[in-house]
C-alpha cells in the first residue's frame, strides 16, 4: 500500500487507508476476542512462526462491496 502512495504520490490513497485502518480499530474494540487471536498471530509471526495466507486488503473490502 505504501509502495502504491510512494510512486503515484496519492495522498488520496494513503488517507483512504488510514480512515479504514481506523474503522478496523474500532471494530476491533468491540469484539475482544477477535483482538486477543489477532495478537496472537502477530505474536507467533514475530517469533518466527508460520504465517498464516491471508486475503489481501483490496480484496476483502471488495467482498464487502467497498470500492477502493
């Protein structure tokens, strides 16, 4: 995403991010259990553990109707 803003040089795009980022927070605040295996994982990846595939941003956000 960064890579993205850095050679079209959309501030746009990095706004957009960063708005949805915080929805996520948010949301994230009000499901503890959804946070405390989101830790986790980050945790494991940090110690070098299996990183689990995910879907990229884009297109979970697409799945959800969102257009990005």
């Amino acid at each position: 995403m960064l890579d993205e803003v850095r050679v079209s040089l959309d501030l746009g795009t990095l706004d957009a991010f960063v708005h949805r980022w915080w929805i996520s927070a948010c949301d994230s605040v009000r499901d503890p259990e959804g946070r405390r295996q989101m830790h986790d994982r980050a945790e494991q990846v940090l110690a070098g553990g299996p990183r689990p595939e995910g879907k990229p941003w884009r297109e979970i956000l697409a799945a959800r109707g969102i257009d990005v």
